[in-house]
C-alpha cells in the first residue's frame, strides 16, 4: 500500500492512485481527511461545493443557525484549535460556522487535498485488487483501496411534487439550495412552504425585514423551544474552555451527545426522570428547563423518550407556552402541535418564532386544512384562495439518511448496486459497513445514532473508530475489510429492536423517510444512544473486530462473521446502561 503523505495540487479533473478517497468536505470529511492524512495513508476527498463545511456550507438560508451551543458544536481533536477559536454568539449562525469550517481547512492545510466543485458519480468495487474506482462528473477516474463516504445525512433536498411550480414567475427558492447572493425582501410579499426548522428559522429572519407581508404555509405544527440566544458571555467562555476536557468526555457517554453545560455561570440544571413528579416540584423542574432553553431542556428530562407520561407532561407545557405568547387563541390552536410525542418529530430551537404571528403583516395558512391546490405563476393557489407573491421559499427538508448514498452509483462485490442493496431499507453493521461493499466505510450514516445525536460528537466516534481500523489493516497485512452477513442482519434487527422500545419511532417522521414518497420505512437512526454505541464500538473492537471479516493479500481471514452481542436486550437512551 501506498503510504506517502498526499499527492498534491494534481491538475482539475486528474485522480490518481490512493489509499483512500474521501467523499464530501464537511465536518466528517474534513476530519477524516486530516486524521488520515496524520496516519501517512495518501488520501484524496471530493466535494460538491466550493468550499468546506458540508451542511453549512449549502444551507445560507436566512436565519440559519445551530441548536447545539456554539462552544460544544465544535470539534474536540485539538486543543489549541478549541482554545483559539472566538465564537461571537450562544448558537452560532451559519456565516460564522462556514468561517469555523474554513479555518480549520486552512489551519491543518486541508485544501491541498481537496478537490472542490466536484461530484462522484459512480463507485466501482474490483475484487481482483480489491480497490475501488470512482468516476467524476468531471469525466475523471481513479483508485483507491478504500472509500469512505462522508456524504452527510441532510444533503439531498426533499423537492415537493407541486403542480406548477416552474410557472411561477418571481423569485423562488430552496432553504437548502440558497444562492450566494444576496436576496432583497424590500416591500415583498413572501411565501415559506414548511415549518421545520429551517422553515421556523427563515420565517423569523425574513419577518424581522422590511416586507410587505409574510405568508407561513404549515401542515404540521412542531413543538419549539426558545434557544434565548445571545451575544457570546467573556466569563461564560472562559469558564467553558478551562473545563473542556471533563466536558467533551462526558458528552461523548450521554445519550446524544448533547450535555448542559456545567459552568458557574448558568448554574447546576437539574436532570433526571419527571414521571413521579407532581405539582409545584413537576412545575418548578419544567420551569426551571424552560429558562434554561435550547434542546438543553430535554436533556433535563431522562425518561422523555420512555414514559408516556413524562412525554405528556412535557408535551402540555409546551403547548401552554404557546398559548401565552400567541395572543390570537385560534392561531395559537393552529400552531399547537397535536397527535405526536414530543421528540418523534425535530424539536426546533427557535428565537421569537412564535412572536411574529402577533403581527398584522403575518398570516398562518393551515394547509392540512385548507390544501395546496398549485403553483400558479403568481403565487399560491389552496383550495379556497389564492395567495399573490413576489418571493417563494421552499423549506421542504431533506432525504434524510439515505439520499446522499443512493445518489451515487455504488457497484460492490459482483455488480451488486448499492441502490439495490438499500431497495428496502438501509441495512449496515453498526451503521458503518454494508455486507457485500467490502472497503466501503459510511461516517454518521443510518443504523448509527447519526441526525439523532450531537452530529459532531458522532462524527468524530466514526473517524476515530474507522481510522484506527485501517490503521490495525495496514499494520496486519489486512487487504479487504468486509461487514459479515450475519453481523449486519443481527445489527439492523438490534437497531429496529431499539426504536421499536422508544416512544421515537411511532408516527410519519423524515426519521423513517416518511416525507419522501415510496421510501422504505425503517428508522434511520440508532436510538441506544451515543454512549451505547460508542461502548459496543469499543467491544467490537477489542474482541478482534468481530463481525468484519478481514482478509490478508494471500487470502488469511480473521475477524468474525458474527457479533456477540446479538440478542442481547435492546436498550434505549435514558435508560441504564
């Protein structure tokens, strides 16, 4: 194997051979690529965008902005990274992610392995010299013993089959294809199909310009809660930094990967279950979560995705907060979510959302009530009006999980096409390996905990685990390194097994692909939690890597077909471990 330290500043459109190609620039890429490159393998990464940053390089939509406090949203591998760094808010917006992703390019010189505006479109799998060769849309090919796909799980947009839609005549546009230039909103009437978080985060931005009026089409009403972002605090940060350590190793054992943080500043948040809470001590914990803010406040709640009635309980005050900031009762109905548990569908983090409805130049449009009929070259037409509009904003989610994957023509062992291979669902072992693509790693993708964790704190479990294996291949001779049958059959009936326990899985979410007509519906994540799965990763390899089989060039296997933890009792997050 080739192990020279990269093969630099190659002509646009040229690949050569690798010992690894990466597949996409964002926060799992880049890590990837910097952890490898540290290793001595030669690695080459690809990246549809101009720049790094993945998600945040692609979703400029106006409002954009984290759910995680900027400090924990970062990454941990290096200390002197963490402590240079500034963030200038609590939750950072996407301009200053994208100039964080930027300058961690810049800061461990990750460019020069970069290919940007560059698109793989097919992966081939020869089993002769068991590498893989890739095609770009740029009409080069190349090769490389291993291929990691870090192609994010919200990077394929969901496009709404709307009858009309290329008729309309003024400006339209996706949340999650933002153009970069700027979009005027100056005395305009606006229309935003979607109240997802994205929706939720451009409806407050474009309220706060000078429109003429705002129009909100919503299905489906979510359960928000207040980030009370802010102006980053001088004394909160450095109490933070001073206790990243202890901070960063307790997160990565929680259950998503998210922990309050535990600075003097903000004071202690008390955690645990609320079930066998009553009264005056039920409300004071909930209040006290409610100042707290962010999706901090459930991790105050550790029985949330077990306990129906702890789901109830949190579910009620929400919908009680709601009513008190909305002053219209029949809209604050509207915006009421009903009919799911608090957590089955993304909780949004939001910042004055629901003030804006107290305005005259705001309307709500109920579209489970009143449907949208077409696009119309002027506007909106539902069944019962027709909304007149200047701009149209399509916050319309993504294919969650799974699109990113299925996108490219992945060819594994015998012609078998990947497509073929998820017809029916995803199926993986650990969410990392699919049986029958051997060599083929896939970083924060379905059957791990993925879009349901602190995606960061994933991502870099995935890079660590996945680098150290190649690194044991290299030093044993490993050639080929494949997910068992067996282990992968025993792994997806685990990760179902723990969804079925949760209160998680129940209703038709972007989580089992229910915005997506005809996709399969499985969950797409694994629920046992980060801590969890990082433990069984640990497990798995300690014992050998069981349930990878790992062939030597003259044909040696070791590894196992199986996992031994197989029919072991499925546990949810917030449950003991």
């Amino acid at each position: 194997m080739n192990t020279s330290t990269d093969e630099d500043h190659q002509p646009q459109g040229h690949i050569d051979r690798y010992d690894v190609i990466i597949v996409g620039a964002g926060f799992a890429g880049m890590y990837m690529l910097h952890r490898l490159r540290e290793a001595g393998f030669s690695v080459r990464c690809f990246e549809a965008g101009s720049g790094p940053g993945g998600t945040w390089y692609w979703n400029r939509y106006p409002g954009a902005r984290c759910d995680i406090h900027s400090l924990a949203y970062s990454y941990s591998f290096s200390k002197d990274l963490e402590q240079e760094w500034e963030w200038t808010e609590l939750y950072a917006a996407q301009p200053e992610i994208e100039r964080y992703a930027n300058h961690v390019a810049d800061r461990f010189d990750l460019r020069r392995s970069i290919t940007f505006d560059t698109r793989i479109e097919s992966c081939v799998y020869n089993e002769a010299d068991h590498a893989w060769t890739v095609t770009t849309d740029k009409g080069g090919t190349g090769r490389a013993r291993y291929l990691i796909m870090a192609t994010g799980g919200y990077s394929v947009p969901a496009k709404p089959q709307l009858p009309g839609l290329e008729t309309f005549k003024g400006e339209a546009y996706y949340t999650n294809q933002w153009p970069l230039h700027e979009v005027d909103f100056s005395g305009k009437r606006v229309g935003i199909i979607g109240t997802g978080s994205s929706g939720v985060q451009t409806a407050t931005a474009v309220a706060a310009e000078p429109i003429k009026h705002l129009y909100i089409f919503q299905r489906t009403a979510n359960f928000l809660v207040p980030g009370w972002n802010r102006p980053a605090d001088p004394d909160y940060t450095r109490e933070f930094k001073a206790g990243y350590n202890a901070f960063r190793e307790e997160a990565r054992w929680t259950g998503n990967g998210t922990l309050f943080p535990k600075v003097k500043s903000l004071g202690q948040l008390t955690t645990g279950p609320i079930a066998h809470l009553e009264g005056d001590a039920l409300k004071a914990r909930l209040e006290e979560l409610w100042v707290t803010g962010g999706l901090y406040f459930f991790g105050g709640v550790s029985d949330l995705m077990t306990s129906e009635v702890a789901n109830e309980r949190v579910s009620d005050f929400f919908r009680q907060k709601i009513r008190e900031r909305v002053r219209d009762p029949k809209l604050a109905d509207l915006l009421t979510p009903r009919g799911f548990f608090i957590g089955e569908r993304r909780i949004i983090a939001e910042n004055g959302y629901l003030e804006i409805f107290n305005r005259p130049d705001v309307s709500l449009v109920d579209v489970k009530a009143d449907p949208i009929e077409a696009i119309t070259p002027d506007g909106v037409k539902t069944r019962d009006r027709t909304y007149p509009l200047d701009i149209l904003i399509l916050a319309t989610g993504f294919d969650s999980g799974t699109g990113a994957m299925l996108k490219v023509d992945v060819r594994g062992k015998n012609g078998q096409q990947f497509r073929d291979k998820w017809a029916d669902g995803p199926v993986t072992y650990l969410g990392l390996m699919a049986n029958g693509f051997p060599n083929m790693f896939m970083l924060a993708q379905p059957g791990s905990p993925s879009i349901r964790s602190q995606v960061l704190v994933s991502i870099e479990q995935h890079v660590e685990f996945v680098s150290d294996m190649l690194l044991h291949a290299r030093n044993t001779g490993i050639v080929e390194i494949e997910a068992g049958r067996e282990a992968e059959e025993a792994w997806t009936a685990h990760a179902s097994d723990v969804a079925a326990k949760s209160l998680f899985a129940r209703s038709e979410t972007q989580y089992v692909g229910a915005n997506i007509p005809g996709k399969p519906r499985v969950y797409l994540a694994y629920l046992g939690g980060v801590g969890l799965y990082r433990k069984t990763c640990d497990a798995v390899r300690d014992n050998g890597y069981e349930g990878f089989r790992l062939r030597t060039a003259n044909g040696t296997v070791s590894g196992s077909e199986t996992w031994s933890a197989a029919g072991d009792t499925p546990r949810v997050w917030g449950t003991a471990v």
